[in-house]
C-alpha cells in the first residue's frame, strides 16, 4: 500500500504558494505525479489547479473539484476526442506543442462555435542537467517547438481565428536538483515574450513548467521553494501576465511511502534474494531511470544482525 501525510503535502503546497507572494501566479500541479482521488483531493482544497495530458487525468481532476478554468492541457499526443473534451468542460488553457495540433484544435473549436485559448510551449534547447530519459527542453526531444517556429505562429495567428494564442509555455525536465538550467531556460523565455511584446502580440500567461527535484538520497540537495520562486521574479520581472508554476514530484514524492512486507527468504548459489509483495508495478522508477529509492525497515533495526540481499518482488522481471 501507499501511504501519503496529508499535513507534509499540504505543507510542501503552501510553502510553493508563500514563496510566490507576491506575483500573480497560479499553481497547477502535475497530474502525471501522483492521479490518487485523494490526492487531487487535497490539493484542490489548498487552491491548486492541474496540468493534465489526457482526458482521463481531466475528469480525475474534475471529480476532485478542481475547476475546469484552473486546468492546463499539455502533451504532445492530444486526440480529437480529448481537445472537444477540454473545450466542452471550458478548460482554462491547451499547451500547443505541434503545428498538427494547432490546426487541430482550430478545426474543433470552429466546429462547436468556441474559442480555445492556448500557449505556445517554447523548447528553450537547454540542458536540464537530469536523466536522459525525463529530459524535455532539448532540441532533439519531441516537446514543444523552437523559438523561430513560435514566432511565426504568432504572426500568422490570424490562421486560426479560434484559437486565441496569448501565451508561453515551457518545461526543460524533471528531477532538478539545479536550478541553473532553469535560469538559462527562464532567460530565453523571457526574453522571447518581450519580443513578442515588441511586435504587438498580448501575452497574457506565462507558464514556467515544473520539474523541481527532491532529495532521493543522503547527499543529495533539493532546491528551495524560495529560491526557485526568486529566480521566476527575476526573470519575469515587469510582465503583467498571469504565471502558472506546475510542480508535480515536488508537492507529493517526499511526503509517501510505498509500505510492502516480505514474502520469504530464498537463498540461491550466488546471492540471497529478500521477495516482497511489492514490484516494479508498484515502483517503477528504479528500472526506467536507475533510480535510487532508501528502504527502511519497520521498527528498530538496533541490536539485530545485518545481510546483504537483492530485494525482489513476485512479477516475472529479472
């Protein structure tokens, strides 16, 4: 089972949300995280709205009480069905991540008589300094566009008359532990909106994306609320726009636990194996991206004698 504390989580929300005193900024927490009832739940209760990729993420959140003029729909696979969905329920904002989709959510939204507002997500080309795997800022991922493509959308908006394209949209990565990355990314950011200012196209939102790491391991150190929410301002500094943050681990990894028990002992010829109820479907983490989880036994471990294992679960996966 999984187990969450509700006052660590609504904790680690209010602090996001007292370190963005100040700015107009709305928190929308990524859904992808952790989709629990509950958990959205909770949030919803502390003011949060959601960054959602699918249609199933829109009616969790939905169902949590979270309105639909607090959501933002990123993701680079949004089917026809899910972009009618968004526009039906009146969601708060689409993160465009492709011309296809751009002409695809003008094509709908035409189709029911409604305008989509929507944010162009920018790919900053900036090395978030994490796991290749949950990279998304570099030019060879398949997020967002390029700078150049952006402006030129924005020039020929008047292509697609329903969509109200009055925003930016970035997100360079998760698992940060660095907030240079960041900066780099904010910069580029910034500076394109005041391009754009420049030019005559209203910017009403700016959403920085998320990717706030946690600490998984002694040693490892976590950016501060604080000062992640310094360096927005700074960056930001003179926009009269509205800024969406979209944390996901931040708010939720640090404040759970996955609590299994052992099964059995098996010793084999070259090593001891400790198999425990749970699998690498209940954490999948360490085999997708090498990842480093503590495990902790339950009660005092003082006075009793150590061995060393492979702690395995029942599935059928090496």
């Amino acid at each position: 089972m999984y187990v969450y504390s509700a006052p660590a989580m609504r904790q680690r929300v209010r602090a996001l949300r007292d370190a963005l005193a100040g700015l107009d900024a709305g928190i929308r927490y990524a859904v992808k995280a952790n989709g629990n009832g509950a958990v959205l739940r909770l949030l919803a209760e502390e003011g949060a709205g959601a960054d959602i990729v699918s249609g199933g993420e829109l009616e969790r959140a939905l169902r949590a009480g979270i309105a639909a003029s607090d959501i933002v729909f990123s993701g680079v696979g949004k089917s026809d069905a899910e972009i009618a969905l968004a526009l039906d329920v009146g969601i708060g904002r689409f993160n465009i991540e492709s011309r296809a989709e751009l002409d695809a959510i003008q094509r709908i939204a035409a189709a029911r008589g409604v305008t989509a507002v929507a944010s162009v997500r920018i790919n900053p080309d900036v090395d978030a300094k994490t796991h290749a795997k949950i990279s998304t800022g570099k030019a060879e991922n398949k997020f967002g566009v390029s700078i150049a493509e952006a402006r030129a959308w924005f020039d020929a908006k008047a292509q697609w008359p329903d969509v109200r394209l009055d925003g930016l949209h970035m997100h360079i990565g998760s698992q940060l532990l660095s907030l240079d990355p960041v900066r780099e990314a904010l910069a580029r950011m910034a500076a394109f909106w005041k391009e754009l200012a420049a030019a005559g196209h209203a910017i009403a939102s700016i959403d920085v994306g998320g990717g706030l790491g946690v600490r998984y391991r002694e040693g490892e150190q976590a950016p501060d609320a604080r000062e992640y929410a310094d360096a927005i301002r700074q960056a930001l500094a003179g926009f009269g726009g509205r800024i969406l943050v979209e944390p996901g681990r931040w708010l939720v990894a640090e404040v759970g636990i996955l609590l299994t028990r052992v099964l059995l002992e098996k010793h084999g010829q070259a090593r001891s194996f400790l198999v425990l109820d749970a699998a690498m479907n209940d954490l999948l983490r360490p085999s997708l991206y090498d990842a480093w989880h503590d495990i902790v036994p339950v009660g005092a471990a003082a006075g009793r004698e150590t061995a060393v294992y492979d702690v395995v679960g029942p599935v059928c996966e090496t």
